[in-house]
C-alpha cells in the first residue's frame, strides 16, 4: 500500500517568490498546463517525467534542479511505483526576466549540483520563515540560473580595492538605520552591482553574509538629527527614559514618550502599561497570546540547539536529543499531531517546526546563555558533569552544585522570536 499524498501550498512573503509547494504524491498524474511564474523544482524521493513544449525530459531524486518557464506547458507523472517526492519555489517573472524562457525550454533540467545546494538553502529559509535569509539565497539562486541560462559567461574582473570598498559601504548602509535597515536589494541598488555579488563581496570582507550581520550586530542607537542644544522637552524627557537605570515615569507620560519615534535613542524597550516597569522587547512578544496554529510556515519563532564543538559524536547526538525534549515539553503548541503510516500503525508526535543546530567554542556556549538570561528567554542547558550520571534527579543535583558562571555548558536550546534567537547565538555556526 503507498504512502497518503501529502500538499502543502503558502506564500512566504519574500519579494520575488509566488509560493511555496511540498507535495508527495504516490499516482498523481496531472495534465498539460502553464504557469505565469518559474518553476524551480528539486525531487528528493522519485522520478518525474514531464513534456515541456513537446520536449519530454524527466527529473530524478538527488538530481540538479529542474527550471520549467512561465507560459510554456507542461505536464507530469511519476516514473516509480511509489511516486515523488518535491519541492518547488515559484519565481516571479520580475525576479528570472522572461527574455530566458527559450533557453529553459531546450534545456529544463540543470544539471549543478551547487545550484541544487543553494535551491535547498533557499527552500529550507522560506519553510523556516526566515525572510532575511530567504531573499539572500534567493539572489545567489537566481543570479546562478541566469548564468547557465545565459550561456555560462565569464564574470567581469572587478577593479583593485572596488569588492571591499563595496562592503564597506552596505556595512554603512546596514548600520545608519539599525531599527529598520535597507533590503540588500535596495543597497545593491544603490551600489549599482547584484545583489548576488554584493552578498560575495560583504562575506568575503567580514567573514559573515549581510543578514547574518544585521541580526547578529549589538544593538546601536540610531544618531539624533536635531542641533546640538536644541532638545525641547519632551526631547529631555526621552532622554531621561532611556538614560540606563533611570526609574520608570508614571504612566501614561511614559506610553506616550515611547510611542513615537525616538530620535535620542533606540526603541528597545517599553514600559509596561499595567505596571510602569522596563519590559524587554522579547518579554512583550513571548507574553502575547500565540497564534493557534504556530507549526505552519512562515514561523514566528525559532527553535536551535547549540552543542560544543569538541564532543564525540555520540555526545552531539545525546546533547541534541535531550535538549530537543526539553523544548518540547517546556512549549507543547510547538508539538505536532501524532504520525501514522499507510497500513494504520500509529507513531509518536514530533516537533512540529524546524530545529535547527549550531556548534561553537565553550565560550560561545557561555555567552549565549548569559544572553538567553538577559533577554528572559527560558533555555534548556546540558552539562559536562551530565555525561557521568544515570538519571533526571542526578542530572538536576549536578547542575545545582554550580554557580551560573561556572557551568561547564556542552549544549544549550532556546526557543523565541527568531530576532532573539539569532543574537543569543552569535558567534555560532550552523552544524555541519
């Protein structure tokens, strides 16, 4: 008996990108028709056969990437007795112009393996909601179809000096607005280069994409546009609630200073309107009610592990686990429905959201919990002494016998708004 089909459609919200679809289907046959938008498609279980305008071609499991254009039809069905597995993005026209339908017609299944690499990168941000991330490998994927459908030319040289010129002017760019900082889009733009290049030349100089910057950067005030001496009195009492440690104010004077734009510092925190005290950002948007399905993309919140770079394999694995089963018990709206297979065997519930895993040196461990604390965002922690015990009460005597400074982290998992999340693990990278 073949597995249920399974579909699932959305919009992400990214400039450039129609829709997101993930589909397994077991005998799905579907008949000649046009799109006004690109199909990038990746198969990941299976073989599709389709005709394009006549051409019959055919995409496997594992791989390149097939490119079906706008207006030109096209059909298809499964080559194996169990059907496909795929992930598709659909690109808008202003995103891959349509002058290179004809070349995607004579040829709609590229073979690169880079390119399916970053077509998955760019899948996996749009699943995770990650809109910064998702339109930097959006640049990279479409700038790396217009180069096989151009005829694979050869690059420009750049002038000496011009690649870290050009970082150093988006890192400018990036950081005269840190509240609300322009697209890479709009900066290469204004640079007049891609977008996809301006990515390149940003990573090779500071060792760090742009969107991995601008959340992972401390915060920064945005500098005052008003003459030297010429603050009025609401400026002097802006200036006095943002002063660090000053008291609250009475209320509603304070609602009313924080609501509109600061020019003397940064809208970082607010004040609580039931009871006048400082309340981090991230407190105000974990407090809210959740919406009541949070398991469907775009996600609002982030989970990630973070382990040590220096264990064992084993250990890695062990860490991650427990780590993960701390998120889920501590947030049970992030745990799905229970599984079933085709023959009515029934499994557990999963997390129903990505986990993603960092690893990085004991001293990032340890700034990212004293972030986690500072933020107020609960975080599940997993000790070197842990590995010597058999058991919950032992674990939990282990971790009580040692200061909060002197814990000696292995792992730590976190779950909030992915701003948050992202800088409670600077300094990390994605394991590999």
């Amino acid at each position: 008996m073949s597995a249920p089909d399974q579909v699932r459609a959305w919009d992400p919200g990214v400039p450039g990108v129609r829709e997101v679809l993930h589909a397994r289907w077991a005998d799905h046959h579907y008949p000649a028709h046009t799109h006004d938008a690109w199909t990038v498609l990746i198969v990941d279980d299976g073989r599709i056969g389709y005709d394009v305008d006549r051409h019959r071609d055919a995409a496997t499991a594992g791989a390149g990437v097939t490119l079906l254009p706008p207006h030109v039809p096209h059909d298809g069905h499964p080559l194996t007795a169990a059907g496909f597995r795929k992930r598709v993005v659909y690109l808008e026209t202003a995103a891959l112009p349509e002058r290179l339908i004809g070349r995607s017609v004579d040829a709609p299944l590229v073979l690169d393996d880079r390119l399916r690499a970053q077509v998955s990168v760019l899948d996996d941000a749009l699943a995770a909601g990650e809109r910064p991330a998702a339109e930097s490998a959006l640049a990279i994927v479409v700038e790396r179809l217009e180069w096989h459908l151009t005829g694979h030319p050869t690059p420009r040289r750049a002038a000496p000096g011009q690649p870290a010129w050009l970082a150093r002017r988006a890192r400018d760019l990036l950081d005269a607005d840190p509240i609300d900082p322009p697209s890479i889009t709009e900066i290469a733009r204004r640079l007049g280069v891609s977008p996809a290049y301006l990515i390149r030349v940003f990573t090779r100089e500071f060792a760090i994409p742009p969107h991995r910057y601008v959340v992972g950067r401390p915060p920064r005030c945005r500098p005052s546009t008003a003459p030297r001496g010429a603050a009025t009195g609401a400026g002097r009492r802006r200036d006095r609630l943002l002063r660090p440690g000053a008291p609250a104010p009475a209320l509603p004077q304070a609602a009313a200073d924080l609501s509109g734009s600061l020019r003397g510092g940064c809208r970082l925190r607010s004040v609580s309107y039931k009871t006048g005290e400082w309340v981090p950002k991230e407190h105000r948007l974990m407090d809210q009610p959740q919406p009541a399905d949070q398991l469907t993309p775009p996600f609002a919140t982030k989970v990630a592990v973070l382990v040590r770079d220096d264990l064992a394999t084993w250990q890695r694995l062990n860490v991650t686990a427990f780590l993960a089963a701390g998120i889920a018990a501590a947030y049970p709206a992030l745990v799905g429905a229970p599984y079933a297979d085709a023959d009515g065997g029934s499994y557990l519930p999963l997390l129903g959201m990505p986990v993603l895993v960092f690893e990085g040196g004991a001293h990032t461990l340890g700034n990212a919990r004293t972030r986690a604390v500072g933020r107020g965002l609960p975080a599940a922690i997993f000790t070197q002494e842990m590995f010597g015990t058999g058991h919950d009460t032992a674990n939990r005597a282990a971790t009580a016998a040692v200061p909060a400074d002197q814990l000696d982290l292995v792992g730590i998992a976190v779950h909030g708004p992915k701003n948050a999340v992202d800088k409670i693990l600077k300094g990390a990278y994605l394991h590999r």
